[in-house]
C-alpha cells in the first residue's frame, strides 16, 4: 500500500504539496467550483483549474455586482529579480484590476526581507524598483493601485504593533510553528499589509481579495483572527483568498533553487539562455522516439507542458492540441520544446522591451510615498 506523504506548507520556507485534494479539509478551503462560470472573462489560472480552492471568493463577486468597491492586495519580498511565480501573482492581481475594477494594494516587503534575508533596506530598493518596472510592464495600471514600502508606510507599523497585543505566542506557534521573534512579527506587519485597504483614508470597510499560493495560507488564518479581535477597535471585513497551485522548477523539483540557475526562468534572462533553460527542462517523454510514437509521451509528468499550461500559451485549444498530440505519440519531446520556446521567447522580447521603459516610472513610484 503506497502512502502519500504530507502536504508541506511553510510560509517562510520550502513547501511541497503531494495532494490538492487535501488541502481543503487540512486548511478549510472551498473549491472555485462553479465560481468560475460568474466571471465574465476568467483569465487561465481559472479556467484551468490552476487557481483551485479559494476563501469568501464569492463575497468577491457578490460586492461586485452590488457595484460596491473592492480592493486587491498582493506584494513581492524585495530579493531577486522576478521569476515566473512573481509573473503568475502579478498577472493575476493585474487581472482582477481589469475584471472587477478593483484597485491594487502593492506591498514591497522590504521589512521582511531585512529579516529573512538579512537584504538592507538600500539593496531592497534597487531590487523593488526592478520588480515594480516588472509588474508595469505586465500592464498594472499604476493610476488605480498603490504600491509603497512596508519600511515607509507607518500604518501598516502602526496596525503590526496593535495587533501583536490581541495573539498569544501559542496562536503563533500553532500556525507558524516555532520561529524566531522577527518572523512572528513580519507576519503581524503582513497582517498590516492585508488590512490597510480598509482604513479610511482609503475608503474604510471593504472587501479585499489576497491571490497567493497555499503555502501562504497562515498569514491569511492570522488576518481573520485579528479581524475578530479587534471589531471593538476597528470594524474590518475578513478578507477573502484565491489560491493556486505550485509550478515546477525546471528540473522537476517541487521549489527553484538558486545554487541551480538553470532550473528558473527569469524575466530578465538573456533570450537565448532562457531558450536554452527550457530545451533542457523535465520533461514526460520516453526513452528513444520510436517508443514515444508507438506508446505515447506523459505531459502530466513535464515540466515543458506546464510552461504552457501555466505561463506561455493562452489559447485553450493550442494547449490541448498539445497534450492530445503527446498522449497519442504524434509529438516528440524535442520539437514541443522548441515551439514552448519560441512562445516564451517572443514573450520575453516584448516583456523586456516594455520593462526598460518603465524603470524611470517605478523610481518615482518608490522614492515619493502618496496615498
């Protein structure tokens, strides 16, 4: 009898999911389910099942067709260049802008990354406004969105520091686990972060939708908490969640690594390397093309195929023509790579195009806090 291992979720570190199915009784998710048929132009997350499971989502669409405003909220810990997962949150967060009319809250966790990463807040701010240029170019309409610096934006402190008076170290640790003080107050001041759409400077109580992975979940957990605590202080609306399932890194290992730079694609790879990353990806063929042919290839096994299904190829019936020809043999592993990688190198070309002229946007954006 084979066991499937545990589903592990860490916030803070390396998490590994082995059965989706389980995170909805392990964490109290709800399927998207029949959600996804109340949305006008669902992006691909959705109509692929890459966003799975969700938290008061249909609130989301309820407040929206009541014409009620709604806010979005997202953030980038400030330590690398963006890769395809910050593509994927940032697509999504921009897609919702676009859907519901929603306006973004982009957070620059720059606080966290001093204490995670020991990053300064200098250095962080040269790798932000790089990612912020990122998120531009992917089209975030920054006239309907607010992105700032957790270091700089004193309310987001101010609520951290009042919710820290309402949680004991027993909740923390029975959502966290133990962890050293810094990490238990980055996810205060995250709490800050989910929150702050809500103060009224921004036009109090709202409904305010967080897209993130499900290894984020704790956070979320700790938001609704505080929103209970706090109701004789503040009279908050417990935030909403969508979350997505993991994409592989390029060598099939559940989590890209950084001493392995070929196992990630960045959106600032060289075209031609970033060509390459991908010809010499995982992927689901067999051992010689005779036997690929006659048996068939497994693109649930390929990481090639999951660059299509999650990232580079947006037509449904391209995507499954895809699988349909590698199931019955008639494509082999070699020219399927080569078409993912032409589609994620016009991609990048016109990406980084778009991104060198919005650095001078993002510097401004970053170096003059408004609400």
């Amino acid at each position: 009898m084979n066991i499937i291992p545990k589903n592990l979720l860490d916030p803070f570190g390396t998490s590994v999911v082995t059965d989706y199915s389980r995170l909805f009784t392990e964490l109290g998710l709800q399927p998207i389910g029949n959600l996804v048929s109340r949305i006008k132009h669902p992006n691909r997350y959705l109509r692929r099942g890459i966003d799975f499971a969700h938290r008061d989502f249909d609130k989301v669409l309820e407040a929206f067709k009541r014409g009620e405003k709604i806010a979005v909220m997202s953030g980038i810990k400030p330590t690398n260049e963006f890769h395809l997962g910050s593509k994927m949150t940032a697509e999504k967060i921009i897609f919702f802008q676009k859907e519901f009319k929603a306006k973004v809250f982009y957070c620059i966790a720059d606080l966290e990354s001093l204490v995670d990463n020991q990053i300064a807040l200098d250095e962080a701010t040269k790798i932000a406004i790089d990612n912020v240029a990122d998120i531009l170019a992917l089209g975030l309409d920054p006239k309907n969105a607010y992105i700032y610096r957790q270091s700089e934006e004193k309310r987001v402190m101010n609520l951290a520091f009042l919710f820290s008076r309402k949680i004991t170290l027993n909740h923390l640790q029975s959502l966290y686990g133990e962890r050293q003080l810094g990490l238990y107050f980055a996810a205060f001041t995250q709490a800050g972060d989910i929150l702050l759409p809500q103060l009224p400077e921004f036009g109090g109580p709202k409904i305010v939708l967080v897209p993130i992975g499900c290894d984020q979940d704790p956070h979320m957990r700790l938001t609704r908490d505080i929103v209970s605590k706090v109701k004789d202080q503040f009279n908050f609306i417990p935030p909403t969640s969508i979350y997505h399932k993991f994409f592989r890194a390029l060598n099939g290992e559940a989590k890209m690594s950084k001493r392995d730079p070929m196992s990630f694609l960045i959106l600032n790879d060289n075209i031609e390397l970033a060509k390459k990353k991908v010809m010499n990806c995982v992927d689901g063929g067999k051992k010689t093309a005779e036997e690929q042919r006659r048996l068939g290839g497994e693109p649930e096994k390929c990481v090639n195929y999951e660059l299509a299904l999650f990232h580079f190829v947006e037509d449904d019936e391209h995507l499954k023509r895809i699988y349909e020809e590698c199931k019955t043999g008639k494509r082999l592993c070699g020219e399927c790579k080569k078409e993912v990688a032409e589609i994620m190198a016009k991609f990048l070309r016109k990406h980084q195009k778009k991104k060198k002229n919005m650095i001078k946007k993002a510097t401004k954006i970053l170096t003059k806090q408004s609400v």
